[in-house]
C-alpha cells in the first residue's frame, strides 16, 4: 500500500510556529487508520521550537534556497535557513525509508507550501512558489498535494 508523507500540524499535532494545528481532514483520518501515514513537521525536526518565530524566504522559493542563494529569515531577521535545510533533509530520508511517492503538506508555508508561499515581506503578500521541504521533495520525484488538494490524491490512489 502507498505511504503518504503528511505535514504533521494536518494531522491536529500542535506544531505550527504559533502552536496552532489544522484539522481535521476526513481522508487524512482514512489514510491513517489504513497505515498509510508517515509524518514530519520539518521545522521541528530541523530543530525549531514551538512556537516560533515566523519565518517566510524572501524569494519566496524554496528552491533558491537548497541552492544556497537566499537565506530564510524570522521576521526578527534571525537566520533559519540551517534549520529549514536540515528538516528537509529529515523529509527526504523518511521517503527513502518507506519508498514514499506522494507527499501532502501544508499550503503557503515557507516550508511545506507546494505552490505558493509568502514574499519574504511578513505582509500576507503570496507569491508562486514553493517551501524548502517541498521543493526538495518535488526535485526527488514525489507529488507534493496541499490540504485543499486531498480529492485528487484520492483519485490517484484509486487508480
Ligand atoms: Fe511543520 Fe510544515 Fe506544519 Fe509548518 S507547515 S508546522 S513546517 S508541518
């Protein structure tokens, strides 16, 4: 059966940067009593404590940053990027661990955001783009979905 990677703060874990969660989701609650979930909070695992600081990529790229050319910064201006990097390497070994094709991640965050994040300015300004997690995860050949995305999962899973 396909394992799914899900962002932990979906799964009603109170891991946003506020200490907040989301949820919860009917098919990610189906998902999981079919043993179908891995989780990850990238942030945390990358070693940032809840709460946090905001943090948002001032491309609003997360590709810019595996690449080494932009820094992610806390609304205090503090650097996260080590942090952000090092929890999406923890998502990349949990899909080669259990061979994971399909990942389903928060939207808009600077690291689990799969087509928009915000622009780096702490305004609420989205731009196209996408989180470091997920943008690692894209480059390493899984789907990433958002919450709101859950139906097309579905369909592909039936198919
Ligand atoms: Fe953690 Fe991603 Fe949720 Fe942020 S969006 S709290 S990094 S799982």
């Amino acid at each position: 059966m396909e394992k799914i990677l899900v962002s932990q703060c979906l799964l009603g874990l109170p891991v946003r940067y506020d200490g907040g969660t989301h949820g919860p989701f009917d098919l990610l609650r189906q998902w999981q009593s079919e043993g179908r979930v891995v989780s990850v909070c990238p942030e945390v695992a990358g070693g940032l404590p809840t709460p946090r600081a905001p943090a948002e990529i001032p491309t609003g790229q997360g590709s810019d940053v595996l690449a080494g050319q932009i820094r992610v910064l806390t609304i205090d201006g503090s650097d996260v990027t080590p942090a952000f990097v090092a929890g999406a390497e923890q998502a990349l070994r949990l899909v080669r661990e259990y061979d994971i094709h399909y990942a389903v991640l928060k939207a808009r965050s600077p690291s689990c955001g799969n087509n928009e994040t915000y622009d780096g300015t702490f305004s609420g300004l989205r731009v196209a783009g996408e989180g470091v997690t997920a943008a690692a995860l894209r480059q390493a050949g899984v789907r990433v979905f958002n919450e709101n995305e859950l139906a097309d999962l579905a369909k592909l899973l039936t198919e």
